[in-house]
C-alpha cells in the first residue's frame, strides 16, 4: 500500500508540469497580460522538453546503476544535463539572454525529481516516465499540429509583439504549439499524480 509519503513525492515531481501547462495557458490566453514575448518564450520551453526526453533516458540508465550510491548516480545525472546543457547555452547565445538556461534547468529539474521521489521503484517508474512522456509529447505535437485550435487572444499586433524569428506552423499559428503544451505538460501532471 502507497502511503501519503508516495502521494508527496508523485505531488512534488507534478509541480514543474503544473507550473509549464499554467504558463502555456497563460500565454494563450492572456498574453497582452503576461507579455507576447512568451510566446516566443514557450516555443523555446517545447524545444528544450524534446531534449530533456531525449536526456532523461541516458538520466535513467544512470539512475539504475545500483553500484553506485544515490548520491553519485545525483551527480552523475547532474554531469550529463551540464553536457546537455552547451544546447541551453547555444540558445541562449542566439536570443542574446540567460532565460533559456534556466528555462532548460527548469525542465531537467522535473525530470530529476521524478526520479529521486520514487525509492525503490526507480527503474520501472523511469521508464514508465520517460515512455510516456515521450509519447504524450509525440501526440500532443501531431494533434496540434492538425487540429486547428483558435487563436483565443493570440491577435496579429500579439504575433508581431512576439516577434518569432522564421516561419512555419508555430511560427504563424503560435496558439497551435501552445495548445500542446498545455495538453502536454497537463497530461503529464495526470501520470505523475495517477502513478
């Protein structure tokens, strides 16, 4: 039987998806309030969780290694998100800001605590993570992509506020990409409060 101490630790590994699908939601649907620039802001956040997927499964590898203390396999996955972190840092370069750095920091740190709150269980409950995570990010991508969402207060003096570099899907429908955040990193709360 899982007592409130497991409730606490599924809690606490939701709290950085509840706080990303609030700010997805948020631009949405107030971005004259927050500013249009998260937007620009968000499409990078969607980025950066691609490459923390992509990490979290060399994370995971090292989270099983049961020859090294916790505390070393903490380190470690430290070390490989500093690795991962040259990408962060190449994007900040091109937005000439640190925010994409803590904004990959942010996302690593939700993939560690959902690691770290799970004793005992660390190896099935990583895979179960990262696999559907990997999943719901896949269709939360692919539905956004072909289910048009409305533009809610997204208006085109916001998209030009939101000034987003290129063209593309995202780039001129911004409320397509935020409405798969939102379903993504809504969906994930779900799992790690269900599981």
């Amino acid at each position: 039987m899982q007592g409130p101490a497991h409730f606490a630790g599924r809690a606490l590994s939701a709290v950085p998806d509840a706080v990303n699908a609030g700010l997805f939601l948020a631009a949405w649907l107030a971005p004259s309030i927050i500013g249009a620039h998260w937007i620009k802001t968000m499409m990078l956040v969607m980025l950066f969780e691609f490459i923390c997927i992509h990490s979290s499964a060399f994370m995971m590898g090292i989270s099983e290694q049961k020859s090294m203390s916790r505390m070393k396999r903490s380190v470690a996955m430290v070390g490989l998100g500093m690795l991962y972190m040259g990408l962060a840092g190449a994007f900040s370069l091109i937005f000439e800001a640190w925010w994409p750095v803590f904004a990959f920091l942010w996302l690593l740190l939700g993939k560690i605590i959902a690691l770290w709150s799970h004793r005992g269980e660390t190896q099935t409950y990583g895979q179960f993570v990262w696999a559907m995570s990997t999943g719901l990010f896949i269709a939360a991508v692919v539905l956004g992509s072909v289910i048009p969402m409305p533009a809610l207060m997204i208006t085109d003096e916001v998209r030009a506020q939101a000034a987003i570099p290129g063209s593309g899907l995202w780039v001129d429908n911004p409320q397509q990409m935020l409405a798969s955040g939102v379903a993504y990193f809504a969906a994930l709360v779900w799992v790690k409060l269900r599981y």
